[in-house]
C-alpha cells in the first residue's frame, strides 16, 4: 500500500477503539513500524496511540 492508503488503514485500526483488539494490535505493530520509518508522517498517529494505549496498562 502506499502511505495515504496505510494512513487511512491506521485511522481504522490502529488508533480506533472501535476497531476489534485482534486487528487493532495488528494495526499498531505496523504503525510503529511505519513510525520508525517516516516519523513526521504518522506523528498524529502516534500522538493518539501513545495517549491511549501507551499510557494505560490494558490495550
């Protein structure tokens, strides 16, 4: 996929608590993935997956 396309996918999965645990832990393994990669990128990703996952003992 390209960027845009995973942006969208990490919106959806990643950082949705809407989205089912399974596919949201999947979600935020590539998004640290992708973070490490183009961090400016996906900053706003992982704002919101450090506030409310990171920093709370139960994903």
């Amino acid at each position: 996929m390209n960027f845009a396309a995973w942006s969208h996918f990490l919106w959806l999965r990643a950082v949705d608590k809407a989205a089912q645990w399974e596919i949201r832990i999947m979600g935020q393994q590539v998004l640290e993935m992708l973070h490490a990669i183009v961090p400016t990128l996906y900053a706003e990703h992982w704002r919101i997956y450090q506030t409310q996952f990171l920093d709370r003992p139960n994903r």
